[in-house]
C-alpha cells in the first residue's frame, strides 16, 4: 500500500486545492499516471501516482489541501 | 464512486477511433477538455508555423479557461498573443491573416460576447470563400466557451448553438470529451474553413467551475483528427434516440443508465458537429428506433434542436412512433440565482421523464 | 517628394479610366430602372456607390503599392479597385452578375476580391479595418515589406472598429495605413453634424500613431503624404493615419436625390472637378495635351472592353450559387 500525498514542488506553504482528478475511485492506475491536477496560488501542478494499483480517493476536489497532506492511497 | 459501465463505453469508443486511425493501442494518460485544446494548439503550432493563437488572457494566463497553457513559454509573444479587449479588431485581423495564409486560432472568451464582434465573424470569415469565388478561404478558428448553471447570468451562461450553426460559411464544433475536443481541434485548424470551437464551460475540467468525469477520457499523444461533420453513437440502443453535444451527451448517458433498469434501453448520439449537421446520422438511429428526444441547453425556440426535429420530420424516411421531444431551456435571460436557474436547465432527471412520456401509449 | 513625370502619368490615366468607367457604370445601372427607380431591376441590380470626386485618394496611395500588398476597402471601391490593378474584365463581369466575375456573381459591387493584386471590400463600415491590420501582421511576421492599406470613409472613423483597430495597429506596430477619404458626407448625415473633432487626423494622436491631413484633393499631395507613410511602414516603423479632403459628386448611391446637399454644392464641386484640376496643372507644367489626351482614350478603350466583355458573358445558374460557401481541400 502507498500514501500519495501533496508533494513540497507543488504545494509548499499555505493551501492549495485538488482541481480534478483523472481517475476515478477504484481504477487501477500505473506509477507515472497523472492522477489530477493540483491548484496551488500561482498555477496548475500534476500530482503523479507514486505506484501501480487501484486508487483509492481520500479527498475530493475542490477540498483545500495542504503540504504533505494524505489524499490518495493506491493498492 | 464506482466506474459506470457507459463511461468505460466511451472511452473504449474513443480508443477503437483512435486505433482505427492507426494510433497506438490503448493510451494511458487522461485530459481535462482544456489540456486537451491545449495539447492538439501545442502539437499543431509545432507542426506548422503559420498557426498563431490570440484572445484575451490566452498568453500569460493560459486562458481563463484553460486553452492555450503552456504556449507562450513554448513559443514566445509572436504567435501566442494576449490581445487588449478589442474583438472586433482581433477577430477581424484574424480574418486578415487567415486571407493572407495564416491559420490563426483566436478565442472569443464568452460566446455572449459575440455581440461586439460579430460583423467579422459572419460577413468577413463566413463569406470569404464565397465572395471570392473560392479563390480567398478563411481558414480559422474561432474557440469560445459556452454554457452556464454555475451563476453568471444573463450575459455569461448563454449557449447560441443556433445562432452560429443558423449562418452559411461556418462550420460549429463542440466536443463532449477530451479525445474528441484533441481530435477536433486539430482538424479544425487544418480546416480551409472558418470553424467555431465551442467549449462547454462545465466540461473544462478547470477546478472552479466543477467538471463531469465523464468527459475526462484517455487521449492518444499522437496528431489525430476528429472528422468534422460526423456524429458518433455513444451508446447504442433500440427503444429511443436521444440527441445530445457537448454536456447534453453526459446528461443523456446518465439518463440511459437510469432507464436501463426500468427496461428502455436508449441509443444516445454526440453530434459532436452543430454545423454541418449529420442528419444521416439522426435519421439511421430514429429509423431504428422510431422515436427521438433532443437535449439541448440553448433557449428553446428556433433552436437546434427544433432543426434537428425538422430534419427529422420531414424526411420522410421515418415513422415515428411518439411525438419528438426536446428538452431545452426556456425563451427567458439566464436567471441568476441558482434556486432560478438550476431547475430551468435540462439534466439527466428531466431527460429520463421526457424518455420515459415517449412510450405513454397515445390516444 | 513630387512624384516623378511617369508617376503622374500613371495617376491621370488611372483617374481618367476611373471616371470612364463610372459613368460607364451610370447609365448600365439605371437600364430597367426608369421611368420608377426599383433598385432590382437592370443588368446590375442592387445599390451602387460610385466614386466620381475621389479618384485622387485612390492613385495618390495605390502609386505606392505592389500587386503583393494588401488593400481593404469599401462599398465604394471602384476607384480603389482600378487603381489596384484589379482584372477589369473580371470586375465589371462581377458587377454585372455573371460567371466570369471575380466571384462568378456572388458578391457584386460590394464585395470585389481580387487575390492577384491582394485587393479586397466589402459593405460593413470600418469592417476591413480589422483584416488590414491582420496582413500587416502576416507581412511583418514573414519579414518582408509589404504593406497592408485601409481605405474608409470619414463616417467610419466614429464606429468602434476604427478604434479598435488604430490601437491594435500601434501596439502590434504594424505595417498598416489607414486612408480615411473624408467627402463630407455619411449617406446624407454630415461630418459637422456627426463627429466630435473637426479632423479625424487628431484621433491618430490618441493611439499613438501620426495623423496627416492632406487638403485639397490633389494628387501630388497625396501621392507625398502616402508615401511618407508607406515609406515609414516598409521600414518597420509602423501604422499612420491618412485624412483625405476629398468630394463626393454623386449621391451616395444612385438614385440617391441628395435633397440634403446644400444648394448649389454640386455645381461647385463639378466646377472645381479633380480631374480637370490635375490634367491643367499637368499641362502648365510641360506635358502636351495630346499625351493626356491619348490617356483617355486608352482608358476609355479599357473600359468600353470591360463593359463589352460583362455585358456578353454567361449568367450563371442558380446551383452555382451552392458553390464556394465553403472552401475544400488543402490550403
């Protein structure tokens, strides 16, 4: 099992917000799949599956975010 | 939240499209519709350098909805050109550049702004091939956002599907997923043609203003088109066609899977080109099935949905076996308020009980 | 700059087949017309603006100006056309309606294309102003010299699209001049009565751009000021707004009974007639009459060729009409 959190690059102070995700709960995803994109002050980032197995979404979109915050698992 | 089985249908839809195109098997990767408009401008200005895009806050921005990101770090203030509000003068440039051999793709950020501009749109670009007698095209692309339900009113929510598709010398797209919105932005740009991209504001993907999962679909790196002029059948079905684009087909899908259970199995098509219509299209799925339903969330009359009906009905070739329906939105200004607003716009809800009135026996 | 011997030649004869050829156009128009002026009827059907007065304007800039660069004008644009270089033959077919036209009949007066001498117009009000500033941005893109030229009337520089235009020509900094020919009149509405500055050359100051006025309706004088500007936009240096003083010695459109002209205005303007000013002052300064002379007739040869050639060409048939709304194949 792997936690997919909101990595430093994207988000490093403050808050920022998952705007969509590309997959939905419970697909399978592969390592390197652009899981969603992540609004932080300034622009749009990519969050990237850590590892290959099905998703599971934490937090929805359109949810505040924080660094380091767990918003996935992948199985 | 589960994956639906119809949403596995149009990506695997989209995936047969795309490998009978001779695109690699199955791509991994998944678009927003404005990643995709982004990637087919990036792919097709890397191709050919006569395509230049311009709009307002398309450069540094990226578009306020999304369109043009990553273009002007990849190709500089020349042919990525954030412009002062000036459309009639864009626009008309536009028309300009396109008699001069140039494909510019220029975006008109709110189809409700074409009131400013629309002289050049259709009594420039449209006529140009005709007043010259073929020897002058207007090959360009105008893309602009459409749609609302998210609360900007009046000026900001409209449709106008007919008031484009209604005018000789345009071609009008809208794609309801981002393999399609790829696919017909590209063959758009490589149309000889004066072509309206219309995005559906709802389907964008961008964070702040919600998206419909649906339209996220796998997307092929690959250059593809998406001919112009070719409905395709989302989902197949024998009892009633309904007709729908852009966010019309995510609704209709939804409508279907909520009739599946009560034994109407619905055939959905995506238009996914207003103008030309492909009325053959319309025409084979309602012989099939004898009985048709629009959706359509532009005003309601004189719509194209009541083209579509005509089209229909006069063919000849159909006996219907319920009066056609469409399910639009009324003949008022977009209302404000959501409590206004929202029950007023078509959904899946609204479409499954006009579905379900075409199998009412008739006195 | 004084334009040269041969340059002015050129200007006289280009003016002298214009004015041929409106009033060429003058009677072809109003056949079927009398004794009840129904605008469908005749050979030429439709509205139709014709240019007598303003033929300086037209060789004064087109002087200037290669097959390769780009003019856009308007609903009055057969002096323009013919200063152009645009296929005679070809245009009158097309005013006259018929297959050989520019546009095989589907535009008419109004909408004249001529993609050999990049000429262009068409009836919306300041609406080739946007697409000029669009070639000159090709030109400038490709890096040659060419240049992109506007021609409108005084009217047009109170609708929106003029300034829009002016201010997206100076901050592309574009290869465009905008030529404003300033006869006085919109349709019956005067410029006094409908424009808030007394010289629409001032406006050119609010996007950044010189603004020239030429006075007088001269040639010499236009042909400098033209080329000054044109000069400037070929060396890179950008857009510049032209004034003509120029007039208007028919109505509007024919049959346009110009009730609101000033007693006695035509007359004055008939008798002071650019044309005849020009061919004086061509005289005074050393050219024979006779050279003059063989102009005209050249010309009215041109023209009398060009009305035979329309009025003998096939009309087309109503399933061409389906034709070329949209373009195919590749560009």
């Amino acid at each position: 099992m792997t936690d997919v959190r909101i990595p430093a690059e994207i988000i490093d102070e403050g808050e920022g917000v998952i705007s969509v995700w590309l997959f939905r709960d419970g697909e399978t995803v592969a390592a390197g799949d652009v899981l969603a994109e992540v609004m932080n002050e300034k622009a749009v980032a990519e969050l990237v599956a850590p590892a290959s197995g099905q998703l599971t979404i934490l937090v929805s979109a359109e949810v505040p975010v924080k660094k380091d915050q767990l918003v996935a698992r992948i199985t | 939240m589960n994956v639906s089985a119809s949403t596995s249908r149009v990506a695997d839809a989209k995936h047969t499209e795309s490998t009978a195109q001779g695109v690699d098997a199955v791509p991994r990767r998944r678009l927003t519709i404005a990643k995709a408009i982004s990637e087919a401008l990036t792919q097709e200005m890397d191709r050919d350098p006569r395509v230049l895009v311009m709009g307002e806050d398309i450069g540094r921005l990226g578009g306020v909805f999304g369109t043009t990101q990553g273009l002007l770090a990849r190709f500089g203030p020349e042919r990525v050109r954030d412009t002062p509000i000036s459309e009639t003068a864009f626009i008309g440039a536009a028309v300009g550049l396109a008699a001069a051999g140039m494909r510019p793709v220029v975006e008109l950020m709110f189809v409700d702004f074409f009131g400013v501009c629309m002289d050049a749109i259709y009594n420039l670009a449209a006529k140009q091939s005709y007043f010259s007698g073929g020897r002058v095209a207007c090959p360009m692309v105008l893309m602009t956002s459409v749609g609302g339900g998210y609360g900007d009113a009046g000026q900001h929510s409209q449709c106008l599907y007919a008031s484009f598709a209604h005018l000789p010398g345009l071609k009008v797209v809208i794609p309801s997923n981002s393999h399609d919105a790829k696919g017909l932005m590209i063959a758009a740009i490589r149309d000889p043609n004066p072509v309206v991209f219309m995005y559906h504001k709802a389907l964008q993907g961008m964070g702040w203003l919600g998206t419909v999962q649906r339209s996220i679909v796998p997307v092929s790196d690959s250059d593809y088109v998406v001919p112009i002029g070719k409905a395709t059948t989302v989902r197949e079905g024998r009892d009633v066609t309904v007709v729908s684009w852009g966010l019309g087909v995510h609704q209709a899908v939804e409508c279907a899977d909520i009739l599946m259970k009560e034994g109407i199995d619905v055939e959905v098509l995506d238009l996914r080109t207003l103008a030309p219509l492909d009325r053959d299209a319309i025409l084979q799925s309602v012989q099939k099935t004898g009985r048709i339903v629009v959706v359509d969330d532009d005003y309601r009359s004189c719509g194209l949905a009541a083209e579509i009906i005509a089209s229909v009905c006069e063919s000849g070739r159909v006996a219907l076996r319920a009066p056609p329906c469409r399910v639009t939105f009324p003949d008022i200004p977009v209302p404000f308020a959501p409590q206004m607003e929202r029950p007023l716009l078509p959904s899946a809800v609204k479409l499954a009980e006009a579905v379900r009135a075409q199998f009412v026996s008739q006195p | 700059m004084r334009p040269e011997r041969e340059r002015r030649l050129w200007m006289y004869s280009m003016m002298v087949k214009s004015r041929a050829y409106e009033q060429a156009i003058k009677p072809a128009y109003l056949e079927g017309k009398q004794p009840v002026f129904n605008m469908a009827n005749g050979p030429i059907p439709g509205e139709m603006h014709l240019s007598d007065g303003q033929e300086p304007c037209a060789v004064g800039v087109c002087a200037h100006l290669g097959p390769r660069d780009t003019v856009t004008a308007t609903h009055r644009p057969h002096h323009i056309a013919i200063a152009k270089g645009v296929d005679l033959r070809a245009m009158t077919a097309e005013i006259f309606g018929r297959r050989s036209g520019l546009a095989g009949g589907r535009g008419g007066h109004m909408h004249l294309f001529d993609p050999r001498v990049s000429f262009c117009c068409s009836g919306i009000i300041a609406q080739g102003m946007g697409p000029a500033v669009g070639a000159a941005l090709a030109a400038k893109l490709a890096g040659d010299a060419r240049v992109a030229v506007s021609f409108i009337g005084e009217g047009a520089a109170n609708q929106g699209a003029f300034h829009e235009a002016l201010n997206l020509a100076a901050v592309w900094s574009v290869p465009v001049v905008f030529v404003i020919e300033d006869n006085a009149y919109g349709i019956s509405v005067s410029k006094r009565e409908s424009t808030a500055v007394e010289r629409n050359a001032v406006r050119a100051h609010s996007y950044n751009m010189p603004g020239v006025f030429v006075p007088g309706n001269d040639p010499d004088a236009i042909y400098e000021a033209a080329g000054d500007a044109i000069a400037r936009a070929r060396r890179g240096e950008g857009p510049t707004l032209i004034e003509i003083e120029t007039c208007r010695l028919e109505g509007h459109f024919m049959g346009d009974a110009e009730q609101y002209r000033p007693q006695g205005e035509v007359q004055r303007l008939k008798a002071s007639d650019p044309i005849s000013r020009y061919r004086q002052q061509l005289i005074s300064d050393g050219i024979a009459a006779a050279e003059l002379d063989a102009l005209e007739q050249s010309a009215a040869r041109d023209v009398s060729d060009a009305f035979a050639f329309a009025r003998s060409a096939e009309l087309p048939t109503v399933e061409e009409a389906f034709h070329h709304v949209f373009a195919t194949g590749a560009v």
